[in-house]
C-alpha cells in the first residue's frame, strides 16, 4: 500500500476548498492519466444539519487505459476512527441510467480494495461512511 503519512487537523474537514469532489458523479473530477492520488479529501456537507456534517458522499470519475486488476487505497487521515466505504460502478454513458455496481471494500484506517476494469471504459468511484457518519479527512489513491 502507498504510504500515505497521518495528519491532524485542521486539513480542511469544516471548509472543503474548491477541489472538493462532486456530490453528483455526473459532475464528478476527473483522475488524470488513469491514476490519481487524492490528498485532504473530506467528509463534510456544508448543506446538511448539525449533526449530519458527515454524510458527504464523493465521486471521482476514473477511465482506465488497460485492462486487468487496479487498485484503491484509502487512508482515514483525522480521526483516525473514520470508517471509509469505496464503491466501483461502470459508467453506462447515459446519465439517465444509473450505473453499474461492481464491487466495494471498507476499513478503519488503511483499506485496499482490487478490483478487475475493462480498458478504455469509464468508472466512477464513490468515497462515503457508513451510518453513522462522522466528519474528517481522508485520502484517496487509484493506481493501474
């Protein structure tokens, strides 16, 4: 696994920054260069009450160059009971039409999940807690 080093906050977990992912996958960051590394990222919704700050669901939209298995890595950065939830879909081309589950992994702390992608087909990778939900930071790695 990546070493992906611990951090206290703050590192943006109350004031999420213009590189926040999008709640909605269809507008969802691009990874570049079928990998990405995702420092900081946060489970925080300024949208919802007190109490739910949590529940902050993250898209990234990830298209692979080769088939075979590929790796995500995660790592809860502050604190470190965060409980991280990775989902895999397949894009159907069709925002009208959901997309396809394929696999998910979760874990306290560092988490690996290996999952097999079709190349030049288009993914989108979901970050989220389980209930209940807490807010914090995390990381994010997707390697080919």
């Amino acid at each position: 696994m990546p070493h992906i080093a611990k951090q206290g906050l703050p590192c943006g977990w109350n004031d999420p920054d213009d590189n926040e992912p999008g709640n909605d996958l269809w507008n969802s960051p691009n990874v570049p260069y079928g990998s990405g590394l995702f420092y900081h990222q946060t489970f925080w919704s300024p949208t919802r009450p007190e109490g739910q700050k949590g529940n902050d669901l993250d898209w990234f939209k990830w298209k692979v160059e080769w088939t075979g298995y590929h790796w995500l890595w995660t790592q809860n950065l502050d604190p470190s009971s965060l409980h991280i939830q990775l989902l895999v879909y397949r894009a159907t081309g069709n925002p009208a039409n959901p997309p396809e589950y394929l696999d998910s992994g979760e874990a306290y702390g560092p988490g690996e999940l290996k999952v097999w992608l079709d190349q030049g087909q288009t993914y989108f990778v979901a970050v989220t807690q389980p209930s209940p939900a807490q807010v914090g930071c995390y990381s994010l790695y997707l390697e080919p």
